[in-house]
C-alpha cells in the first residue's frame, strides 16, 4: 500500500506560479510511474503530467511549456511546478503513483486562478 500526501494548492493569479508536493510513504524510486491527474468542477478527472524512475516525463498538450514534473528520490517527493497559470487551470489535483497506470492517489489540492 502507498499513501501519497500533497500540499502546495492555493489561490493564485493569471499568470503567477505554484509548486505542488506530493510526499510518499515509500521510496519513489520503487514506484514505475507518479504524476498528476485534475478534475474541474463538473468535467472528468484528465491525466496533467507523468515522470517515470528512468525520468522521463509527459505532459498534457494544454500545459507543455508551463508546467514541469521532477522527483526527488531521497525526500520521496514528486513535485509539479506549475507557471504562467490560466483560469482553466482552476482544478483540484491528484498525485499517483502506479506500475504503469495510477494504482494509488493522494487526497487532491485546490488550485484555483483567479484575479
């Protein structure tokens, strides 16, 4: 069983920048695959971003070039920065963890933009 926490959501303007965390209860370098998931009010849950052990990461058309996903493996910690935030980024999101899709999921962070 993995528990994954994060924290890091928050009330941001177009424009500015946050930084999620998502902390888990085991090494990150046993786990294939972590990322993010985000659902918007009355939408479904959609895939945002993925980072494998290798390193490799993915990310969804919608916020290639402004977000960016990264590890560290000795404070089994998967964190997404997320810059230049639009209204539509206005979601809760989801960390995951899984051998090759989410076996496990945090308990979500709001992340709202607005003016």
């Amino acid at each position: 069983q993995v528990q994954l926490v994060e924290s890091g959501g928050g009330l941001v303007q177009p424009g500015g920048s946050l930084r999620l965390s998502c902390a888990a209860s085991v090494r990150v370098d046993s786990i294939n695959v972590m990322g993010w998931y985000r659902q918007a009010p009355g939408k479904q849950r959609e895939p945002v971003a993925g980072i494998t052990t290798g390193g490799g990461a993915n990310y969804a058309d919608s916020v290639k070039g402004r977000f960016s996903i990264s590890r560290d493996n000795a404070k089994n910690t998967v964190y997404l920065q997320m810059n230049s935030l639009k209204p539509e980024d206005t979601a809760v999101y989801y960390c995951f963890a899984g051998d090759y899709r989410p076996d496990y999921w945090g308990q979500g962070t709001q992340v709202t933009v607005s003016s």
